[in-house]
C-alpha cells in the first residue's frame, strides 16, 4: 500500500451509531483490500464507549480512521465527555463484573492506544493498529456481506 487513505464520518450517539461506525471500518478497510477483524472489534468497543460513557443529548460522536503507508491504521473516536475519560492502564476486572473489558481488548488488539483532551469539551480515544504482512483469509479478509453459493451437488 503505497497511499494514504482517511475516513470521517459524524455518528449519532446511539447504539445504532455504534452498529454504523463498525460497518463503516469494515467498509473502508474492504475496499481497500486491507485486514478488517481487530480494527472492527476496536471500533466497536470505542463507539460503545462513547455512546454509553461520553454521550451528551443532542451530540454526536466522530469516528476518523486513518491509514498511513505503513501500514498502520489509526482509529480516532471523539464525544464531548472530556470529564469522563477511560484510565490510562485498561484493567482487567473482576469476573464477577458484568462490564469493564473493552478496553482491555482494545489493549489486546491495538499495538497501542491512549486518550487525547481538547479543545474543551472534546475527548479523543485512539488506537493504532499495524496492518503489515501478507493478508490471509482467517485476518477477517472478506465481505461480511457478500456470500458465495455453495452447490448442493453431491
């Protein structure tokens, strides 16, 4: 991949905004013939997070994704919430807790990823994703939609 590929869309802070921002990644990254499973996996966590956690009434949430060369894909997720803000080290919880693992999954999957504040009100989740190496088909290297027909023949 020799170009530099970007992606901006503006999302309502819904969980059907949520459900937009995975199918827009899986979108992007098919297009461009590129690894799409842990990327969709980290947008959906983010996205969920911002609708649960960082949603103000009235406001959306952004979702940027950006594909340098590399190639490494960035994942930018931005709300309002900047005063709620995930901490800086995911933590495992408990097995009783019924929440809490996304971001440890995002810190599974994303070889790194943080938090940036501002302009006020503004709050950024990020990660980073390095998509080199050859694309092989269990790297979730298809279109979730399009199905190929399988011949009863026997």
């Amino acid at each position: 991949m020799n170009q530099e590929i970007s992606l901006d869309a503006t999302l309502p802070a819904t969980p059907r905004g949520a459900r937009l921002a995975r199918a827009l990644t899986v979108h992007q990254l098919t297009e461009h013939r590129l690894p799409f499973t842990e990327a969709a996996q980290v947008v959906a966590e983010l996205a969920a997070n911002a609708v649960t956690h960082g949603r103000v009434q009235g406001r959306s949430f952004r979702l940027h994704l950006h594909i340098d060369p590399g190639p490494t894909l960035r994942i930018e997720v931005s709300d309002t919430r900047a005063e709620v803000a995930p901490p800086a080290v995911a933590e495992v919880p408990s097995p009783e807790d019924e929440s809490g693992r996304g971001l440890v999954l995002v810190s599974s999957l994303a070889a790194r990823w943080g938090t940036d504040h501002g302009p006020a009100p503004l709050k950024t989740v990020w990660a980073e994703l390095d998509l080199g190496g050859p694309i092989s088909p269990d790297r979730g290297f298809h279109d979730p939609v399009v199905h190929t027909p399988v011949s009863l023949d026997t």
